[in-house]
C-alpha cells in the first residue's frame, strides 16, 4: 500500500487549502514546465502498484492541459505549439482531445494502465458536449474509442502541419491508445458526478421561482461562436415578437461549448466572444439582456469569466469610442467588455460544467 501525500493539479489561482492532499499548481489551457512536473510526479506515484492498491482519480475539464507528458520524441515547446495551434483553428474539443490522447503517456486511457494491476476509481465531473467520458480531460483512465488516424484526419482537416515531431509521433509504432475493452483497463470504472444539464436545470429552477418561463435550449451546444450567437438572438427576436416558443418572460438557457478560430490579434474567450456577436445580432433589441460564462470562471485567457450584454451595449460602446464589429473581427471581445465595464468577474469557482449562457427576454412595452 502507498503512504503519502495524494497530488492533484489544477491551474494557478486555483488551489485549495487541504490536509492531505498536495496541490499543484499549472498552466491551462497551453501547458507548461509546471504541468509536465507534476504529471511526472503523477505517474512516479502510481509506477509499481500491485492488484491491493486502490487508485482514486478526481477528473474535471481543465485536464488535458494541466496533465502534460509529450510522447517520446517531442518537447514541451513542440506540446505548447501543437495546443495553440488547436486551440486557434476552430476545432471543437472532441477533434482537439483526439490529437491530444495519441501524442501523451497518460491521456486516452494511458493512465490507468500506468495503474495496472491496481484497482482505478475515477469521479468525473463534466465540462463536454454529451458528457463523454473519453473525451473529459482527453480520457486518461477510459478506453478510447478514436484512433491514430482520426489523429491524422484531424490535422488535415484543419492544416496543421507543424511542429514535424507530433505529426512524426503519430506514424511511430506504439501510438494507438488503449481502447474500450483493453486488458490494460479491466480494473478500472469511471462515473459522471456532475454534468452541464443540472446546472441549467438549476437556473431553470431558479428563473421560474423568479416568475420567467424558462426555456433550455441544450446542454451540448457546439459550433462557432458568433455562429451560435446568431442564431440564439434569433431564439430571442421571435420571443419578443411572436411569443414563440414561449411568451416573456422568458429565460432562455444553454449550454455546451462553442470555439472561436482565431484570426485577429485580441485574447479570445469563446464566452465573450459569443456575448459581442450575440449584442450586435440584437442590435439594441428593447427588453433582451444576457451572459454568457464559462463555469469555471475563466474564458481563455484574462481574469473575466464571460461578460454580459444588454440594450444599450452597442450605444454604450459607440459613446465610448468602441467599435463592436471591428472587436469582433479582431477577437478582441475581452477588451469591448472591459472598457464598458461588463466583465464577468467572479474568480475561481473551483468546479466546471462547461458554458452557461443565458438570454432573458421581457415581455414589450406597452
């Protein structure tokens, strides 16, 4: 049996006071020296177990980042190139994890085998469209069912031909992962302790106590940003002018996760990016005001969370000197929202269930 004390890791800002765990502390979402310290220390932990020891794996989004160890033949700094590239072409995160698992000793159920022949435990708590667990933190104590190829195909599809070490990587032997049903995992079983759909169920609950009817779009929304954007405010228009699906009050709220691809020279966040296209999609529309977040209270980069928007964004944004649409092609969201001061600024929340985004919709006036 292993004495000592259990490591977790989670981003900088992040950790806890505990008694006997120890915290450590990385980069999310392009990984760092810390991380791939940390997940070395990980595996030391579990190398040499035997079939009486027990495993307890606590598994939240964020994972795959902070859990980092390149493959042999590639470098951090190939792993930080590889991360920023898919995070930037608007790949959604199943595509992303694909890659991720086939280039690292411990993703794509790589860390459960480290295990063997312990017993393996894993609480998850869900931040992917339809709670796979394959794909929450890229899967690191479950089978997976993608495959090397998929890998390839993923890179393809989105032109990412650099770094030549994990495009290298993928055509050596040994890269498939463990898949569902693997020997290497006979001793270990996941669950979901917490999904995306309770919290908008929660909100749901909350916005009815509240007299508005709420209305839940979906907890597995994906697609672009300002795609989604679009097409929600057009959810919202029909509200306030048919009264369809539903007469205001109204709630309506969604979840999931959408991706931006990058092609400015702002700080991104899909949440905000989302909330700016969503404001000029509304266009100033009189009683419709929203938010949109990430739940773990960081969207991508900075210290906002999302950002909320109302019917006076756009004039707001013009008196201040802002140009909404110049921000959004720039993906320089976070900036539009923190000039007029509607940052979503709430600080860890030390969970994550994905994105909340929420429109509310008042009846006309008279």
């Amino acid at each position: 049996m292993v004495t000592g004390a259990r490591p977790v890791v989670t981003r900088y800002g992040h950790a806890l006071p505990c008694q006997h765990i120890e915290v450590l502390e990385a980069a999310h979402p392009v990984p760092d020296a810390a991380g791939v310290v940390a997940t070395e220390r990980l595996l030391a932990r579990v190398a040499g177990l035997g079939a009486d020891d027990l495993v307890l794996v606590l598994l939240s989004g964020g994972g795959s980042a902070l859990l980092a160890a390149p493959v042999d033949g590639m470098s951090l700094e190939d792993e930080q190139a590889l991360a920023r590239s898919l995070l930037a072409c608007g790949a959604d995160i199943g595509e992303i994890n694909c890659v991720r698992k086939h280039l690292s000793r411990v993703k794509g159920g790589r860390l459960a085998a480290a295990c063997a022949p312990a017993r393996v435990i894993t609480l998850a708590i869900s931040d992917v469209p339809g709670d796979d667990l394959s794909v929450i933190a890229s899967g690191p104590t479950v089978g997976d069912p993608t495959t090397v190829e998929d890998a390839r195909r993923v890179l393809d599809r989105y032109d990412i031909v650099e770094p030549r070490t994990a495009i290298d990587a993928l055509g050596r032997p040994g890269a498939e992962t463990p898949k569902p049903g693997d020997r290497a995992l006979d001793r270990a079983s996941a669950r979901l302790i917490a999904r995306p759909q309770q919290s908008l169920e929660a909100a749901a609950a909350v916005a009815r106590a509240a007299g508005w009817t709420p209305i839940i779009l979906g907890d597995a929304i994906e697609g672009e940003a300002r795609e989604v954007a679009r097409a929600l405010a057009g959810i919202a228009l029909q509200v306030s002018r048919h009264h369809q699906p539903a007469a205001a009050p109204c709630a309506l709220i969604s979840g999931g996760e959408t991706t931006v691809t990058v092609r400015g020279t702002g700080r991104g966040g899909r949440n905000v990016e989302f909330a700016l296209a969503l404001a000029l999609a509304l266009r100033g529309t009189h009683g419709v005001h929203a938010l949109a977040a990430d739940t773990d209270g960081i969207d991508g980069a900075g210290p906002a969370a999302g950002a909320q928007v109302g019917p006076d964004t756009l004039a707001r944004a013009r008196e201040a000197g802002l140009d909404a649409q110049g921000c959004l092609a720039a993906n320089d969201a976070h900036r539009f929202f923190e000039a007029l001061d509607d940052a979503l600024v709430c600080g860890p929340t030390h969970t994550n269930v994905n994105d909340f985004r929420v429109i509310l919709v008042e009846p006309a006036a008279r």
